[in-house]
C-alpha cells in the first residue's frame, strides 16, 4: 500500500483552486479499463478533496488519432457519470499559446532546432545529447535543452518519493515534432498550468514524463502541480491495457461492471457499493466509503507512447 495521497506535495498548488484535477485523455481508440480506472480515479480523488475534476482531450498526434474516438470517449464519459465541472477543452485548438510557450523557451535559448533523424541517434539509443545530424532537413524538429546532471526529485503521492536523471534517461526532448505536431510534454505543461490544474492524477504509464514536465514547468517559470500516479489495470496475462493496442473497450451500455473493476482495482471495499443498481447510486456510495490511503502502488509501469518519437522520420 502506498503512503497518504492526499497531503503529500511536491509543490505549491498551481492556482487559487484548492483542488483542481483533471483526466486528460488522448483520442486514440475508445475508452478502456485503463482509463477509466484514470478518470474514476482523478475524480473520486478531487471529489474527496472536495475540488473540481476537469475533462481536456489530447488531440495535437493527429497521426495517432482514431476518427470519432474523442467524441465515444465523450459519450462513455457521460455514461459513466463522470461529468467535467468546466466545458471540455480540446488541444487541437490551442496552437497559439503552445506556440508563446516554444517561442519563449527559443528566446531563453532553452529551445533548439533540431535535425537529427532517428537513424541519427541509433548509436545513443534513441538519446539526444548534442546534434549529430547527417544532413539538414527543411521540417526540423525542436528540443527542449536538458544540461549534464539535471536530476528532478518529486515526491509522487501514490508512488512515493521519485528520481530521475533527465540529462541520462532521457536527453534532449521534442517539443515540437519534425512532423509539425506539439509534442505531449509541451502541450500538457502549458495546459495543466493555463487550466490552473493543482492535481494531477493519472495512470503509472505516465510516472517516468513527470521529471520532463517539472523540468519544462521550471523553464516556463510555470507552477508545478502535485501528482500522484494510480496503479495500472493489467490484463489476465499481466499486461498492461493501453488504448493502442488490443484492448477491449469499456461497455458504455452496460456500466456498473466496468465501474465495481476500476473500484477494485483502486483497492477499495467491494461491499461499499454492493447495493448500487443505477450508476447514479453507485457514485454516491463510491464517494461516501471512498479511502484515498486504500489505493495500491503500481507495478512497474512500462514507458507510455509519449516518451517515444515513433515520428522522426529516419
Ligand atoms: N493524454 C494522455 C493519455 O491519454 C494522458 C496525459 C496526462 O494525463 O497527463 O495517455
């Protein structure tokens, strides 16, 4: 069992909200147990807090994106019950102020232009530490700047204290990709703080971006909200689901079963919403008995597609 979830910050709240938590998926297939255990998560968690739980799609990997899934992700959302406190903010729509971010961090010359190719990095695994472009390209991509030592400490308040060498694991790291999308770090750490998010709440696939978002908050000079990672919901082979790959969607028509499996999978008392028929009543049981301390560490997560440049092209 982790430590406290609660109380545990790395950081000062990022706004004059107490507790604003947020779930922030990307449309890139339905909605499955993965991230609902995320969405029931982050809200029982900023409900229990007695905050808001804001909804934002993910939607700048236009390579990645599924036809329609945002607006089914949506809609499962709602029957679910899980509704956002604020209107739904797309990220397709907010290119001017990534780019006041990118421009800001060229100006600071904490940004650079990048022409490296994939093949470029084979010899430092996929690692960017200095250019060793084989040629200029006219669509290069930009990186954020990560000095020799940089080391990010956070305490995560699920996973406990955290440790990350960005400079080692991870160098230099896209902002905006040779394919022209903003990359995830960038567009969530602008997001996260422009919303005036204080919590963030997501699944443990995302542990290891922290230390790249805390590293970009402190480039932008931009608060750094406090985190907690929840643990990931593995298939019957100990798989981790991811929206990508074969996982089964969620069943929007039939939603008490998906929502008693993310309950459970939150470490919480079955008994305590045994009595629920309508989701509506499920909800209030779920908010009453819900114990944040109940909520398990995760497994060892594999890394998330984000921390990936699948698009580089080579
Ligand atoms: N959009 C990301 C995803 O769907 C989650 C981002 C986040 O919660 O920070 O995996």
């Amino acid at each position: 069992m982790g430590p406290a979830v609660l109380p545990t910050s790395s950081a000062p709240a990022a706004s004059s909200a107490g507790y604003r938590g947020r779930f922030a998926p990307s449309p890139t297939g339905d909605l499955h147990a993965g991230s609902l255990l995320a969405a029931f998560g982050s809200w029982l968690l900023a409900h229990a807090a007695g905050g808001e739980w804001w909804v934002r799609i993910e939607d700048v990997d236009g390579p990645r994106e599924v036809a329609g899934a945002a607006d089914r992700q949506l809609a499962a959302l709602a029957a679910f019950g899980l509704a956002s406190d604020a209107p739904v903010v797309r990220q397709s729509g907010r290119d001017v102020i990534y780019q006041r971010a990118l421009d800001q961090l060229l100006a600071d010359g904490r940004a650079f232009t990048c022409h490296c190719s994939r093949t470029d990095l084979v010899a430092t695994g996929g690692i960017h530490r200095h250019c060793v472009a084989s040629a200029t390209r006219p669509d290069p991509a930009i990186r954020l700047r990560v000095d020799e030592g940089t080391r990010i400490d956070f305490i995560d308040g699920i996973q406990g204290p955290q440790s990350q060498d960005v400079a080692i694991e991870v160098g230099d790291f896209v902002l905006k990709r040779a394919d022209g999308c903003w990359a995830y770090q960038l567009a969530v750490v602008v997001d996260d703080a422009d919303q005036g998010i204080t919590d963030v709440v997501r699944g443990a696939d995302l542990l290891d971006s922290t230390p790249r978002q805390i590293l970009l908050q402190r480039a932008l000079r931009l608060p750094t909200p406090r985190y907690a990672h929840l643990p990931l919901v593995l298939d019957p082979e100990g798989r981790k689901l991811s929206k990508s790959d074969a996982a089964q969607p969620v069943n929007p028509g039939d939603p008490l079963p998906a929502l008693r499996r993310a309950w459970a999978a939150l470490g919480q008392a079955a008994h305590a919403l045994a009595g629920a028929t309508r989701v509506a009543d499920l909800l209030v049981a779920a908010r009453t008995s819900f114990q944040p301390d109940r909520i398990p560490r995760g497994v060892a997560p594999p890394p998330a597609l984000h921390n990936r440049d699948f698009t580089i092209p080579d």
